[in-house]
C-alpha cells in the first residue's frame, strides 16, 4: 500500500516537473520570439523606407517618366524679343572675332530673357552659333596667313580635329536628350563661371602687356624723335663728354624686342584687313573635300536614323557607323603628320616631332570639346583655342580654324536637333539670322575698334563679365525651379533615350 502510494507520488512529481520543463521551454521560446519580431506597424514602416541607394536609383531613373517639359514662348515683339536681339546680337559679333561661338551668351540670353527652358536654350544656340560661324568664315577664307604665304584657316589642322569635334557632337546631343534639366543647368554654371573666371585672369594679363608695349612704343617713338630737334642745328658745334655717346638702353635687347613685338602686330591688324585673295584661290579643295565627306557621311547616318525605331539593332549599328566614318579621316591625317608627309604649315618652319599619344591626347580633346558643345549648346572653340595656341598656331589662325571646325559641327547638332524637335523653326531662323548678321559686322567693325584702341583686354573683360553674370542668373532661376519640382514630387532623374 505505501509501494503504492510512493510510486504515485514519484509519478505525479515526474508529471509535475515534464509540465514545467515544457511551459519553461515554451516560456523562453515565445521570449525570444518577441525579442525576434517587432510589431506589424514597426515592420512595415520600415519596409516603407527603403535604402539610400534605392532612393537615390529612384530620384535618377525611373524607365516610364520624364521630367522634360518644352517651354517654347510666343514669338511676339516686345522688350523681350528687342533686348535677346542686342545681347545676341553683341555676343555673335565678340564671339565671331574670338573664335569661340558665343554659346556662352547666347544659352543665359535664350533662357533668362527670351524664356526657352535651358534644353531649347541649346539647341536655338547651336543654331546661332552656326549662323555666326558660317559668316566668319566666308569672310575669313578670303584671308591670308599675317605672316606667310598660305590661306589663313590651317586645313591640315581641322582634318585632325574636325572629326573628333562632329564624333563629340553626336554623344553630346544623345546626353542632351538623356539629362534633366536641372542637370544641365548645374553643367552651365560651372562651366560658365569658370569660364569667366579664366576670362578675367586672361584679360588682367592682356592688359598688362598692353601697357608695357603701350610704353615701349611710346619711349621708341620718342627716342626716335630725338635725332630730328635737332636737324636744324648741325651747324652747330657738336657737344662733347658723355652725353654725346649713345644711350646704351636705347639699343637694348628689350627694346628691340618689343619693337619688333610692335611692328609684328601691326605688320598682322593690317593684313587681317587688306590681305585679301579670290575665295575660288584660298581654299585647298582636297582636304576641303575630305572634310566634307565627314560632314555627309554624319548627315546620311542621322537622316536613316530617323526612320529607324529607337534602340533597335539597327539603330544602334547607325549610330556606329559614325565612329569608322570620323576616325578614318583623322587616322589618314595623323599617320601623314607622324611619317612627315603632311604639315601643319601655319606654323611656319618649325618641325614638330608628332608623337603617338599626343595625337591621342589631341583627338581625345576634340571629342570632350564636340560633347560639351553638343550637351551645352556651345561651340568648342573654348577648347580648340586654347589648345591650337598650345601647339603653337599664330592666334589669328587659332582663331578662324576653331571657326571653321566649328561651323560643321554645329551645323550638323542643329540637324540633330532638328529630328528630335528641340526647338522652334521660327525663334532658330530669326536668332539665326541675327548671329549671322552679327559675325559680319564683328569681322569688320570690332577688328577695326580693337585696332584703335589698342587693346583687346576691353573685350575680354567685358565677355568674363557678362558670362559670370549669366552664371549668377542662371543659377538663381535654376535653383528656383529645382526647389519647385522637389515640393511638387515631380521626377527629376534621367530621361529614357528609348523612348524619345
């Protein structure tokens, strides 16, 4: 009886005990369970806030939405239209005369004053810059070289260049499209403000030397002028000591250098001016052709590729094309420049040993100079200057050549342009018009001031300042305009190239 009850008591504690084994275990697993697990609320809050690289994906690209909207404003007269034309109309004319376009005035004028969102501002002054473009240079292929016998645009020159800028000009249309606006705005002022910083730092250093040769030319003017009081006089007994003895300044090398600086820069304002030849007579056909065959092998691609569906295969192998039609040029005219047989002859007789990656350097300069003004809507003379100057091309060659180049690139953006609609016929032709008359007047009339007053630093300088006001203006509506669309939600990423 006591066996009995001893083993039901030992059962019962067992039972206890497995019960309180299996609540504690239970016990702990729902702990850690609710230490694992937060609320519903909790979880779905932050399933409602992604990462910052999905966030960041999200602002840039979105497949089915575009932030581009056209704002093309009624051609009426009134200030507007009035004031756009004298800016255009000062900014062809400066810019013809520097071989840099004007796309740095014409993109701020298009979009503060006449109202064209800064996509349409691009495309008008690739326009404008052709118009411009194409009027200094019939003025300039009646043109010598100041100083040799030789036309003064560098044909041997622009064959280099020529098709890297169009090959630049077609990626920088393509991010054009593909940029949002306020993309394109930021590109600007950056570029713009640098611009005019280099501008003020090239004008300060201008002036500069224009003062020294200013007070040169007059000390030899006037030492010159001495022997002639006294002509009157020789009759007169000479004096002597040591004032009779020539002053040992008066034929020093510094004072001869800069007279012949001086007499090198007037020998070059009057042959700008009256060096002239038949155009039929200034022109290399050959590699004018060669140039030309670039320029119609471009325009045949865009002109198919308008038939074609976009990003198909075939659009894609158009797009191709353009890449062997460029290169096959500048590759006939680098290999002639590295074995001797070809020149850049405006350089006059001194030898430039062509090296492999200086060519490639070159080309590659071309092609950054072709997409900048393909996206921004300037014409790449900002570059080409610069670095024609660096190889040692005369600046009034630097100048028309640039321009020349020029006028086929731009040219060509503006038939891209045109296929994709990004501007309006009417405001292209008249600004066009403009610019045009504008760069012939500048040949002419901003030569000839900057010939009697005798510096050049006054136009430089006023450039710098109305680009870097530009900058400021743009910069402030386009930051007005971003801050709008982000209250509004509005997308603000890339735009699908496919569905243009």
């Amino acid at each position: 009886m006591e066996l009995n009850k001893l083993q039901r008591a030992s059962t019962i504690a067992a039972l206890a005990l497995s019960i309180g084994l299996v609540m504690m275990g239970n016990f702990t697993s729902a702990e850690r369970l609710l230490k694992e697990q937060k609320p519903q609320y909790l979880v779905e809050k932050e399933m409602s806030k992604p990462d910052l690289l999905v966030k960041m994906s999200h602002f840039l690209w979105q497949s089915d939405k575009t932030s581009y909207e056209p704002v093309w404003p009624e051609m009426k007269l009134g200030w507007k239209i009035v004031v756009g034309s004298i800016i255009g109309f000062f900014g062809a004319a400066l810019g013809s005369v520097g071989g840099v376009g004007g796309g740095g005035i014409f993109v701020p004028m298009l979009a503060l004053i006449i109202g064209f969102d800064p996509k349409s501002s691009t495309a008008i002054s690739k326009c404008m810059i052709m118009g411009a473009a194409g009027s200094t240079v019939y003025y300039n292929l009646r043109l010598r070289h100041p100083t040799l016998d030789i036309p003064l645009i560098d044909y041997d020159l622009a064959l280099l260049f020529q098709p890297m800028l169009m090959l630049g000009i077609s990626i920088g249309v393509a991010f054009n499209v593909m940029f949002a606006d306020w993309m394109v705005t930021v590109l600007l002022i950056i570029l713009f403000i640098g611009t005019s910083t280099k501008a003020l730092f090239k004008g300060i250093d201008t002036w500069k030397k224009e003062t020294m040769m200013k007070k040169e030319a007059a000390k030899q003017l006037e030492s010159e002028s001495k022997p002639g009081d006294g002509e009157g006089q020789d009759y007169k007994p000479l004096p002597s000591g040591p004032s009779a003895l020539p002053d040992e300044d008066d034929v020093s090398p510094r004072k001869l250098l800069t007279a012949m600086l001086f007499q090198q820069v007037i020998i070059t304002v009057v042959s700008c001016f009256f060096i002239q030849v038949p155009l039929l007579q200034n022109i290399y056909w050959k590699e004018a052709a060669l140039l030309v065959y670039v320029w119609l092998g471009f325009l045949a691609v865009q002109i198919v590729k308008s038939y074609v569906k976009t990003c198909s295969i075939t659009y894609w192998v158009l797009n191709a094309l353009q890449v062997p039609i460029a290169f096959s040029v500048t590759l006939f005219e680098a290999i002639c420049l590295r074995k001797g047989t070809r020149v850049i002859a405006s350089k006059g007789k001194e030898v430039t040993n062509w090296k492999f990656l200086q060519i490639l350097l070159y080309c590659s300069c071309g092609i950054v100079a072709g997409m900048v003004g393909g996206l921004l809507g300037l014409g790449g003379g900002f570059i080409l200057g610069p670095l024609f100057l660096e190889l040692g091309i005369p600046p009034q060659v630097a100048s028309a050549t640039s321009t020349f180049a020029m006028v086929f690139s731009s040219s060509m953006s503006v038939v891209q342009y045109y296929l994709l609609n990004r501007f309006p016929v009417n405001y292209a032709s008249y600004f066009t018009l403009i610019a045009t008359i504008a760069a012939l007047a500048g040949q002419h009339v901003v030569r000839r001031i900057i010939a009697l007053l005798g510096r050049t630093s006054i136009i430089i300088f006023t450039l710098a300042l109305t680009i870097f006001v530009s900058a400021i203006s743009l910069g402030g509506v386009g930051i007005a305009d971003m801050v709008e669309k982000l209250e509004n939600e509005e997308y603000m990423g890339f735009q699908n190239l496919c569905h243009q």
